[in-house]
C-alpha cells in the first residue's frame, strides 16, 4: 500500500492533507493518514473536515481520551501512523521536524521510504524545489522542502538567468517583505514595519543562504545576498530583486520567459490584497501553486544586464507544490511528472 502520513495541520499541514485526500485516486495513494498534536475545540471543525475529506487522524497514545471528548476518534498513534506509512511528511512548527527525526524518523528508516520536512527545518536533508533541481534528488531518505520565499528568489533566479544560460548568473540581491502572520493566526502581529538583522555577512539574511545551498545541489557557487523586513499585513510576503546576467537581454524577453516557465504566474496587480484574494477565490484551499507571482508592471531591464522588479510569495502553495512533488516521485520515481499533471489545474498562467 502507498501511505502518506503528515504531521501537522498547520498552514502548510492542513492544505496539504486536503491535496492529497481530493486527488489520492488520482495520484495512486491508498491512505492518507494525518497526525494532530493537541485537542484543541477551536480546531475540531478543522479536524473533523479533514476526516470528512478522507483524512485518518492519529494522536499521541496518551492523548487519546481527550481527543474523544472532543468528539473526534483517533484511528492510530503517532508511531503507529509513521511506522505504516511509505512518506512521512513533517509539517510541524519550526524546530520540531529536526527534533521528530532524532526521536521518531530514525527508528524507521527500514520502513518509510522518504522523510519530508518544510523550509524551517535546515538541515534535515536535501533541500528540494519542484522545477529547480529535480535532477539532484537521488534516493534521498530525507528530503527538506525548501521555505516558500526561497522557492520565490529560486525561480527569480531561474528565469531571469539561468534560462538564458548556465553560466549566464553573475549576481543577485533581494528584499524579502514579509507579511506579519499568516489570516489564520492570532498572535504575534505587529503594529509597524521591522526590519531584520543581517546575521550572515556572505548571505545576509537565511533566504540568500537557503537559495545558496539549494542551487549547489546542482553545482552553483551562486552570488547570492538578501535582506528581510516583516510588515504589517496578513496578507503575501513580496519580494524585490536586482539580477546581474552576463548576456544582454530585454524586459520583453523577461517578461516571455515568465509566461512560458508554467510555475510562475504573472499578474499586472500591484496590490498584494488583490493577489490574495484571487488565490482565495480560484486556489484549492485558497491557495496559488506557482512559485512566484511576478508583478508585470516593476519589470526593468537597466542597461541590458541587470533585471529589476518584484513578485509577490504564494506563501504555502508553492512549498505544497513541491512537497506533491517529492511525495509522488518516492512513490512513482519513473513518472512522478506525468502524474503530477493532475495539479495543473490550480496553476495559474495570470493572476
């Protein structure tokens, strides 16, 4: 049997959870099973939806009374839920996934054939972006799926540069503006912009550094520097860059690449609200897949080799886009990439 189990029903976890339990026939999964850390009332619509969607729930064993007072029924625990499945997806908050396979992941590794955990969790194996470095993933057990702003700068990179050549980079700077909280949380807004520490002097902020090592999976040596600051919004973090190429080009030429590269999105929005809301309305669980969504209208080519412009970050789809992709391709190696064509229907070519 072909069983994915996810740990969390976060921002990432619960989306994911719904993916996979609408396309599962599709996709050829027999179970999807889902682990939920505390019984929570506020999050039992939440849990029993996803159970109503197909969804399995397993919690810890001596959580399982409080979970039935909540009225949900758990079917596993928690290792009994990792030692059945064929991927483990860990979607819980940071910190947690490096800590889950010290404690959980590695008893089972003659078991589950891969272990997955999201951007937060450097360190806990490969990093990994759909579309960007596919051919550098192996037989990997531990596979990170690298942070949604990493899969944003990744693929700035990739069709400003790189798709005019491999040697064509020279350099690239960001701005990562990120929003505050995700709209499903409730604490930790703030009430102004702040801006963030560069703690690295090579990289600056852990984006340049992630998109650094995620590219040298294939061999780049990328010149590669970011900054960050968190606004006051719940909305989409948004990202401003400046790519150095060696082989002249045109905004035009730009702006055709990004429509033909199918995991980037275009819009002629400059407001993040009006992208959000769009994702809303048309995404699977409001979400936009694509990696990036470029603002057409900031686009600048100066002086023939240094593109300017901002894209705006599909905070979650673009990290569950490629979380589909590493669970399929564990399961289905030969032709993850056919059967992942059932998600292109929730790819948008303009926002």
């Amino acid at each position: 049997m072909n069983i994915v189990h996810v740990v969390g029903t976060g921002t990432i976890g619960e989306p994911l959870i719904g993916l996979l339990c609408d396309l599962k026939d599709k996709l050829g999964i027999d179970e999807i099973t889902f682990y939920k850390h505390s019984p929570v009332l506020t999050d039992r619509p939440k849990i029993r939806g996803l159970i109503k969607r197909g969804g399995i729930l397993a919690v810890r064993e001596e959580k399982v009374r409080e979970f039935r007072e909540l009225g949900v029924e758990p079917t596993y625990t928690a290792e009994e839920a990792i030692k059945r499945a064929t991927v483990v997806v860990d979607c819980s908050p940071k910190g947690y996934g490096l800590e889950n396979k010290e404690k959980y992941y590695k008893k089972y590794e003659d078991r589950v054939r891969t272990f997955l955990a999201q951007g937060s969790e450097f360190g806990f194996g490969k990093p990994y972006a759909f579309g960007i470095n596919d051919e550098a993933l192996e037989n990997d057990k531990y596979i990170q799926i690298v942070s949604c702003n990493t899969h944003n700068i990744a693929v700035a990179i990739k069709f400003s540069a790189l798709e005019g050549g491999r040697d064509n980079f020279v350099s690239g700077r960001f701005v990562c503006i990120r929003r505050a909280t995700d709209i499903s949380q409730e604490k930790k807004f703030i009430p102004a912009p702040e801006v963030n520490e560069h703690k690295n002097d090579k990289f600056g902020t852990h984006h340049a550094k992630d998109v650094w090592y995620l590219y040298n999976t294939l061999g780049y040596n990328l010149d590669v520097f970011s900054s960050a600051l968190k606004i006051n919004t719940q909305y989409m973090h948004s990202i401003w860059f400046d790519i150095k190429v060696k082989n002249e080009t045109s905004r035009e030429e730009i702006i055709q690449r990004c429509i033909e590269n199918p995991r980037v999105a275009i819009t002629y929005k400059k407001h993040s609200n009006l992208v959000f809301s769009f994702g809303r309305d048309h995404g699977h669980y409001g979400r936009i897949l694509n990696q990036t969504v470029v603002s057409v209208p900031t686009v600048m080519v100066k002086d023939g080799k240094e593109i300017f412009g901002f894209c705006f970050t599909p905070q979650d789809g673009n990290s569950l886009l490629s979380s589909m992709s590493a669970i399929i391709r564990s399961l289905y190696p030969e032709n993850y990439k056919e059967k992942l064509r059932v998600l292109n229907e929730f790819l948008f070519d303009e926002v």
